[in-house]
C-alpha cells in the first residue's frame, strides 16, 4: 500500500550549519566577532584547512566554526562586532 507511506525529507539540509551569528548576521572570512564559548573573547574569522575558524586576539587559540554552533537554532555561538 502506497497510500500512507511518508515521504523521506532530506535531514541533511536541516541540519547543516548555517555560517550566521547568534543575531542572523551573515559570517564571512575576516570579520571580528566575539566568541561566546571557550573563552576566547574577541576574535577574527580566518579560513583554514577545515573551512571556518576562529583566531582570538588576545590567546592566539585557533576553534573551528563547527564547535561554535548552537544545537537549537544551528547558528553560530558569536556576535558579530560590525
């Protein structure tokens, strides 16, 4: 039966990432942003062998994009200074 069989929805779309701060703000290489995980404070976004990064001004400590993301609205745990 045909009938009542559900359709597959594509869950990788919903759950890939998106590269937007906390507020909506699109995220692009070389932006400044402070960080609102791990303590790393302000920080510049730099593009590196994984994709995305974060490079903190005041430790030098370099974090992946994929660390930052929020479970609940897939947006990135950062604010976006300008």
């Amino acid at each position: 039966m045909k009938w009542f069989r559900r359709k597959k929805e594509n869950t990788d779309a919903k759950r890939s990432p998106q590269w937007v701060d906390i507020d909506g703000k699109s995220l692009a290489e070389g932006d400044e942003v402070e960080v609102l995980r791990y303590d790393m404070g302000f920080c510049t976004v730099i593009k590196n062998e994984d994709g995305l990064a974060y490079k903190s001004e005041t430790t030098g400590k370099v974090v992946s994009c994929w660390y930052m993301v929020d479970a609940a609205t897939t947006h990135q745990k950062v604010k976006k200074l300008s």
